[in-house]
C-alpha cells in the first residue's frame, strides 16, 4: 500500500511509504536534509510500524517540538490505520 503523508512542524514537506502489511518497504522524503533522510529511509526498511514508532516517535530537532523522525512514525502509524480500514 502506498500512502502519502504531508509532515507538520519540519523541514521535510512529505513523506510517502509504501507498506506490505505492517512492514515499511520504502520511504522517501521530500525537501529536508537529503543525506541524513536518505539514511533514515534505508535504516527503517523492513522494519514494522511498532518498530519505527519505538525508534523514532518523540524525537525533536533543535527548538521544534517534532522532528522528521518523529512525523515518519506518525506517518507510519497512520498508513498501517489507513490500510486496515480500506
């Protein structure tokens, strides 16, 4: 399932996953810090939505509340809510 996510409070303007399941087989940012979204895309591949919740979920950047981390667990989150009531 693809899904489509417009992140709040960061850098990055959007993510899209693509989830089988509850397992994360691709992400991709778009604007934000290219290298170090890169390498958080790749770390989370095959992990569940659980998983990357347990990672990521209440990391902040500097001053702001969220972090580009953190919108991709709620991103997460929602896609696997979403796919289960399609």
């Amino acid at each position: 399932m693809h899904y489509t996510y417009k992140t709040k409070g960061t850098c990055s303007t959007q993510i899209d996953i693509e989830l089988e399941g509850d397992i994360i087989k691709n992400v991709s940012f778009t604007n934000g810090c290219n290298g170090n979204l890169k390498a958080v895309s790749s770390l989370v591949q095959g992990l569940t939505v659980d998983e990357v919740e347990q990672k990521l979920k209440g990391i902040t950047c500097g001053f702001k509340s969220t972090s580009c981390g953190d919108q991709l667990a709620l991103a997460c989150r929602e896609a696997l809510e979403a796919s289960r009531n399609a």
